[in-house]
C-alpha cells in the first residue's frame, strides 16, 4: 500500500540532480492517455479549477483533498488505468498507483477520485508537488498567456531527474514527466498511454510538434 506524503507547503527547489543522476538520455514528457479503445473520464469542472487555482497560488488552505468525475461512456469498454487528458489532473488507477511503487510519493501525494455511479472504480489523483526551475529560458519558447512552453529547452545540470514527476513556475497547471517514469508507465499499462516528447537530451529526438494540444 502507497503511503501518502504529509501535506506540505508547495515545494520550490533550485532543481540541482542528486550525486550519480543520469546525464544521458534524459528526456521530458506530456502524458495523456492513447486514442485505442479504453473508457476515459470527464473531470469535474468545478473540482478541476480548484486544482488549477492551488497550481497557480500554492495556498495550502486550497490545497485538494478529492477530486470528482464521471465516466465519458461507461458502455463496458476497458476502463483506461490512465484515463484523465488533462495536463493539470494527472489520474491513475490504485492499481497501477501500487504497482510503480514507492517513488511516486517523492514528488506529490494521492488523493481520492470519487466517480459518479462507479463507486467501485478505485482511482487517485496524482498532486505534484514539486516546482523547479529548471527552464533555459533563453533558448526556450516564450511561455504564453497561460503559461504554456510549447518548446521547453531544460538545464541538464537542474533537471529533477530523480523525481517521477515535477512542475514548472512558468507552467505550474501542467505536469512534466521524465523518462524513466514513462518507460516504466508503458511497460505497465501497454497502449493505454500516449507519451508525447517535448524535449530531449539526446541529439536528433524528434520532439512531438504540439505536445499540449488535443
């Protein structure tokens, strides 16, 4: 059983890797689950804005304690163990939650994802906590209005690569995946999960052109 984090103030760090973190291949993603036949859910919209706010401000008075959703067509297809498109709301099956382990819980907490008339479905929502500041901002897109990096260019050298996942201060409403974590997130769930690359330590990646785009 996945023992959740204390509920802490958002955690910024200067992003600096720990002693003997990989230097090659490192590599950045966008997940969002796969366009093959699984069921996905519709968060609601109410609770998806609150997640967003405490994003943006950090409050802990704000800080989620659920989340609601409802199957988009619950006619008996697989339900998707990755099932939410939002980069904010990152939702995972308990199991799949289990079964990555431990390291989840080193960069956020679960907590609960109640589903409409599927009060069997046991899913969590996957809070990140961690910020970093681990942008080249020169050689990076500028970000817009709402944040959005569409061609992240990262700091090696202040990359969180020992975290699963981390979150941007110019982007805080998305979630950044790295590579390992997808890896093995696709040997898990099959082609339930598409991972988009935004960006790449290894020479001649090919970066996905939209990476936040439906």
């Amino acid at each position: 059983m996945l023992t959740p984090r204390s509920a802490g103030p958002l955690a910024r760090t200067d992003g600096d890797a720990v002693p003997g973190a990989p230097r090659r291949g490192l590599a950045v993603h966008r997940l969002l689950p796969s366009l093959v036949d699984y069921e996905t859910l519709r968060l609601n919209g109410t609770d998806e804005v609150r997640l967003m706010r405490w994003q943006g401000q950090g409050g802990e008075e704000e800080r989620p304690t659920g989340l609601r959703a409802e199957w988009l067509d619950d006619d008996g297809t697989p339900k998707s163990e990755f099932p939410s498109s939002s980069p904010a709301a990152p939702v995972l099956s308990r199991r799949l939650a289990e079964r990555f382990g431990e390291e989840l819980m080193t960069a956020g907490s679960l907590v609960p994802v109640a589903i409409d008339k599927a009060e069997g479905d046991d899913y969590v929502l996957y809070l990140v906590d961690q910020v970093v500041d681990c942008l080249d901002l020169r050689r990076s897109s500028k970000p817009k209005r709402n944040g959005e990096v569409k061609r992240p260019v990262y700091r090696p050298e202040a990359l969180p690569a020992q975290l699963p996942a981390f979150r941007l201060p110019q982007f805080p409403r998305a979630v950044q995946w790295n590579g390992w974590v997808v890896d093995r997130l696709l040997d898990l769930t099959g082609d339930q999960i598409e991972a988009r690359l935004t960006w790449s330590e290894e020479p001649g990646a090919v970066v996905h052109p939209d990476p936040w785009g439906f």
